[in-house]
C-alpha cells in the first residue's frame, strides 16, 4: 500500500474523532458555561429582592406591622421575579415560566420565616402560588407532667407558653445573665449591668417636616428633635412650638398631634430640666432581669433530652449537640448575648432544624402538579446556616432549566443586615465625640468618648418624594463615616469581646492581645442602646409581658 | 526526477495531516477545557467574595492553585473599588434636594496582596466593588503551533483569559 494510502486513511478516521470530541467538549463547555452565568444572575437577582425589601422597611414606618410586612415581602418577591426574568430573558425565559424553576423561597425573619411556593387551593381545586403561613421558631419541652413550647427568635428573646410546673403560664421577654444585674433603681430609673450603669439617656435625630400644605417648613437643612419611644413609635420633643405641639408624632412626614392624655403624661413625666429622656434601657434590662430570673427557677433544669417532636417523640438530629447541658440555667458560663453559649447553640439548632424540614417538605411537594424534574432540598454549607440563623435572610432555589447536558440546580443565601426587623449585635454604630461614626468594633475608639450609639438603619439616606421633579432627602443621622471600620473595614475585633468586657486583638508585631473595656463610655453606651433598640423593635408577641 | 519530488511534496502533506493536525486540533481543545476551569474559578472566586463579603488569603491561595492546575501561567489582576458614601452625606447635609456623589476608591493587585500576607483577609462591605481579570502568560502549545503557520502579531496575546465582576452583597464579618 502506498504512503498516500495510509495517509488518507489515517485522516479518514481521524477527522471524525477529532470531530466528535469537539463538538463533545463544546457542550461541555457551554453547559457549564450557562451554569455560571444562571448561577450569576441568580445571586444578582437575590440581592435586588433583599434591597427592594430592604428599602421597602426603612422607608415604611410601620413596616414591622404583620400586614404591611406580608405586602413588603410580597414585593421583594415581585422584584426578584422581575429581576431574574429580565435577566433571563434573552436566554428565552420570562417571568411566567419562571415560576416553574423557582420551587420555593425563604423569608427569615425575626421570628419565625415565611416560605413562598405553589400550594393547592381546596376551594378551586387549583394549585396557586403564593406566600404560605408564617412558622415560628418553635420547639416543643417535656418534662414530667409539664408540656410547653418555646419560640426562639434570631435574639435572646423567647415566648414560653404551656404548662409549666403545673400551672398553664404564657411569657414573652429577652433572656439575659440575671446574676449581672445590680442595684435596680426603680425611682431614679436606674441599674448596673455587669459594671456599667445603665440609666435615662437623651435621644435625638434630624427630620424633614413638612407643613399642610405639603411643603418643606426649613428648606436649608433637617431639624434636630429629641424623641423617645412610646409602645414601638417615635415621639418628637419641640420645645419652642409655637403651633401647640410641643410632643408630635411624625406620620407622613408632617407633625401630628398627640391627643391621648395617658401619652402626654408619659413624655411630660419624660422631659426633665428641658430634656426628653427615654428609659427602654432601663426597662430592657429590668424586664430581662425578671424574666431571666423566672425561666431561671422554672425551665432551669431543660435540657436537649427534654425536646420533643409533634408525634412526641424525643429529637435527636439536633446540629448542635449539648447534651445534658441546661438551655435555660442562666449564667456566667450561659450568657445568651454571647455567640457560644448553650442557649444559643440551641437557638441556632431548632432554627435550623425547623427551616430544613419546613423547606424540604415544600420543595418536595412542589412536584406534586406534573413536572418531570424531580425537585430536592439543596445540602447547605455551614456557612450558608451561620447566616441563616443570625439575620434577615432571603434564600432563593432556582432548579430544573435545561442547560446543554444536565438540569441547572442552585441556590442563592443572602443577608440583610439594615433592617427594622432585627436589633443584632452588630447593627449598632457607635457616634463619637469628632462626630464621626463608626462600627461599634472599631480598634480606633477604645479610649474614645462615645456620644450616642444607634441602630445602623438611622444612618441611611431618607427620601421624601414631593413633586414629581422634586425630592428632598436627608440622613436622621449625618454623621461621616470613619475610614478605618466603615468605608474601609479593617480595623475591628469580635463583638463578644465588646460585650464581656474584653478585647481581643493582634497588635502590629502580630501578637496576640487583650484589653479590659469595662467601665468605658463606648461599653456603657454600646449596652444602653442594644437593650433600648431590641425594647423598642416591635415584637407581635410583645403582649403577653414578662 | 518528478516521482521523488512528489513523494517529498506527499511526505510533508502526510506529515501535516497526520501529526499537526490532530496535534492542533487536540491542543486546542485542551485550551479550551484550561478556559473553561478558568472562568469557571474565576466566577466562583469572586461570587464568593461577593456573597460573604470577605477575601481570604485561603481562597486567594485555592483560587491559584486551581488555574494553575490547568498547566499554565497566569497573570491575575483584582481590583477591589471601596465605597466612600462620605461625600454623598455632605452634599446631601448641605442641601437637601441632592443626593450627592459616592466616590470609589481602589485597591489594586499589589496592594490587596499585601494585606493578604500581613491579614489574612481583607473585609468588604455592601457597596464594594470587586473584579478579577486573569490571563496566561506562556505560550500554550496551541498558540506555538499557531503562531508557525500564521504569526499573530504583539506581545499581548493570549489564548485563556477570564474575567468576572460585580458588587458585595454583604457587610462582611470577622
């Protein structure tokens, strides 16, 4: 045979190899390709769902109201819908079809979470799409002849209610270490908490009023009112009123005259010596001192082994297992502001338990109406649960789209940190003496003179929409941002070290130190306002007291 | 005289068609897949930044190790844009019907490795901005082959390049 021969025949069989693999390898490519571009506009999609329900509260004084959060939720739902349907749009999906890739999505909110999906209308016999109720974080204790539930939320406060050492008992209120509190004052509205003096403190921040007629009264700058808190809503001191509203609340962006004689006497008891004081601080503290202190000689002896599921059985697949380990025993070693503690990992495992199961039963019945694609509950990483279990969060499933060679299945976690839902730890800033603001963890303000510290929602940007071309905006606290913590963060240390008092860090040389913060003004102002932010969060289990 | 000059002219044909070829023809897909891990890590490293809000030494340190083992030589750069909401404040404090302008400040490669080797990390908040863009530095032997039958010309070719971007989503935490 000849050379041209072997040479033809070589080629003959190996161009349709070489043909295949490319082609083979292509798809590949793009199937993975599309993967990562879905994956993309899933995360960007995710994110605007959060900020429109991010907006949505800031802007909305009573967004913490069940109703108006339903409307606010069902929003950021539209929005992610709008927002992933544009994006997808090219790739031929619209927002119509999307629905039949999204399988669920999760709300958490502060105390229990909201899960939206297809569920069956009995009385139209149809399946529709929607928000399904709301679950609390619930967990179910027996002990004897004691059965009783406890609602944890994303803080240290908790609902108890069932029969508790024989009597049938209903209470709500935030847990802290009892043993911390001293020398409660209730003349003077006084008390220490683990060394800091927790007293009366003067609120203030900037608004935009606005007159009948609908225009700006100050059209140069915001004015500066003091205010305190009265059951959730912002009570406004103007002291050279000249309209007879010395106390207002603030609807609508106008002043608004409080009628009700019991509140007038509440913030005229209030003002002292020309200054409106707030005392939820002290309440704060008072109230979880008590409430601590009952859980203490009722549920002290819980543990994880008293935990039952519905059919009444004992659960054992906790994430956390703490054993015999008493939840409820407060104390030095299980203080349930810090991250570690008993309560907390306990918190954070029936969180997580109820979430999983809730969420897996939800996208499993989505199947139910006639998909081929069989869809699952995605494993989560344990740093998509740390995020879950500690803030606002917004998780999106996106399964079941065709990409090239297999099925596309993700999901996406993000958190809200700026809210109106939640008071954690770590969405306090802290404003110092040089009116600069900073994180509360900021290594440069250990030594400084702190002058007021307030939730991270107050430093953001308010808009009031007047005329069409026409839009005033102002900041309720105007305060620049320091460049080491905020515009750039680098320079803090653990939250839990500002709480018990001692800091932890790494100095220039890289060694390892700490420092003793008790008795500063940023560890005593940094107390006060966490206890005066969770007192005055709206809480729909509010009611049932201490 | 005219049979041997063609065997020399099949000879040469043979050669191309039998061992340049399918060598072409392989190594570019093998560039193709080395793309492929490219953007594909490249994707998730900054997604990951993006939804945690932090950029660690381990994940800088992954994210070479995985383009790498593609068996080429990369040049990464990352710019990170810090967001100084700052003058927007001010403007809008001096008058209420502006919202102002939020600056951007940058942090380049060298800068942000840096801090990586001292730190450990560096901490991003929601607003930031981070894009990497990495390219191969050596030849791969496709573009050899390539550039023996038709010279592609300047220094600043490459044939693996990936690039990805877009805005934290998160305050990072400690």
């Amino acid at each position: 045979m000849k050379l041209q021969h072997l040479a033809i025949i070589f080629v003959i069989i190996i161009l349709p190899i070489t043909m295949v693999v490319t082609q083979y390898i292509q798809t590949q490519i793009d199937t993975i390709g599309l993967q990562t571009t879905y994956t993309s506009k899933l995360q960007n999609a995710t994110y605007d769902a959060i900020k429109a329900f991010q907006i949505n509260t800031i802007n909305n004084k009573y967004s913490s109201v069940s109703d108006s959060k339903i409307r606010d939720i069902e929003a950021s739902i539209s929005t992610f819908f709008n927002s992933l349907g544009t994006k997808l749009g090219k790739n031929g999906i619209d927002q119509e079809a999307l629905n039949n890739y999204v399988p669920a999505m999760l709300y958490v909110m502060y105390d229990g979470y909201y899960i939206y999906g297809k569920y069956r209308n009995e009385s139209t016999s149809s399946y529709q799409y929607g928000l399904k109720p709301y679950i609390y974080y619930s967990c179910r204790y027996v002990r004897g002849t004691d059965d009783f539930v406890v609602n944890y939320s994303l803080d240290n406060a908790i609902t108890v209610y069932g029969n508790i050492d024989g009597s049938y008992e209903t209470r709500s209120g935030h847990l802290i270490d009892p043993s911390l509190v001293t020398n409660i004052n209730e003349a003077n509205k006084t008390l220490v908490y683990d060394g800091e003096t927790i007293e009366r403190e003067i609120l203030s921040e900037q608004i935009v009023l606005l007159n009948e007629a609908g225009e700006v009264i100050n059209t140069s700058s915001p004015v500066t009112y003091q205010y305190t808190v009265y059951q959730n809503a912002k009570i406004y001191y103007d002291p050279g009123a000249t309209d007879g509203m010395t106390y207002f609340w603030y609807t609508d962006n106008k002043k608004q005259r409080i009628y009700d004689q019991d509140i007038l006497n509440y913030v005229t008891s209030m003002t002292i010596g020309g200054n409106l004081y707030s005392e939820s601080a002290f309440q704060y503290y008072k109230e979880a001192y008590e409430f601590s202190t009952w859980v203490n000689a009722h549920m002290g002896d819980i543990t994880q082994s008293n935990a039952r599921d519905m059919d009444g059985n004992v659960i054992s697949d906790f994430a956390v297992n703490t054993g015999e380990e008493k939840i409820f025993r407060l104390s030095s070693s299980n203080n349930p502001l810090l991250d570690g503690s008993t309560f907390n990992e306990n918190r954070i495992s029936v969180i997580r338990r109820s979430i999983q199961s809730n969420l897996a039963s939800a996208i499993a019945n989505y199947n139910q109406g006639g998909s081929s694609y069989e869809f699952v509950l995605p494993v989560f990483s344990e740093e998509d649960w740390d995020k879950l279990v500690n803030n606002i969060t917004v998780a999106t499933f996106l399964q079941g789209i065709p990409i090239g060679t297999k099925y596309f299945n993700n999901y996406c976690i993000i958190t809200n940190d700026k809210n109106e839902e939640v008071v954690t730890e770590d969405s306090l800033y802290v404003i110092t003496q040089d009116g600069e603001v900073h994180l509360p963890t900021c290594m440069n303000i250990l030594d400084s003179t702190v002058i007021g510290v307030y939730s991270n929602v107050s430093f953001e940007r308010q808009s009031i929409h007047i005329a069409d071309d026409y839009e005033v905006h102002y900041y309720p606290h105007a305060n620049s941002k320091c460049y080491h913590c905020m515009v750039n963060v680098s320079a803090t240390y653990d939250i839990d070290g500002l709480i018990s008092g001692t800091v932890e860090f790494f100095d220039s040389g890289g060694n390892n130190q700490t420092r003793n913060i008790k008795g500063s003004s940023l560890r005593k102002q940094y107390l006060t306002a966490l206890g005066r932010e969770r007192y005055d969060l709206y809480r729909t289990n509010d009611y049932f007291g201490v | 005289m005219g049979d041997s000059f063609i065997t020399i002219i099949a000879i040469f044909l043979a050669a191309i068609l039998m061992f340049v070829f399918p060598l072409m023809s392989m190594s570019e897909r093998t560039d193709d897949v080395s793309q492929l891990a490219v953007n594909t890590a490249t994707t998730e490293f900054v997604d990951t930044i993006r939804t945690t809000g932090k950029l660690t030494l381990d994940d800088y340190d992954k994210y070479i190790q995985t383009i790498t083992a593609t068996g080429n030589s990369f040049q990464v750069d990352m710019l990170v844009q810090v967001l100084d909401e700052n003058p927007g404040v001010k403007t809008t404090q001096a008058e209420m019907t502006k919202i102002g302008e939020n600056l951007y400040y940058n942090l380049y490669t060298s800068q942000i490795e840096d801090t990586l080797q001292s730190n450990g990390r560096i901490t991003l908040k929601e607003g930031d901005l981070v894009s990497v863009t990495v390219k191969n530095t050596n030849q791969t032997i496709s573009q050899l082959l390539k550039n023996f039958f038709y010279q592609i010309a300047g220094n600043d070719t490459y044939q693996i390049a990936a690039q990805h971007a877009g805005m934290v989503t998160v305050n990072g935490t400690k």
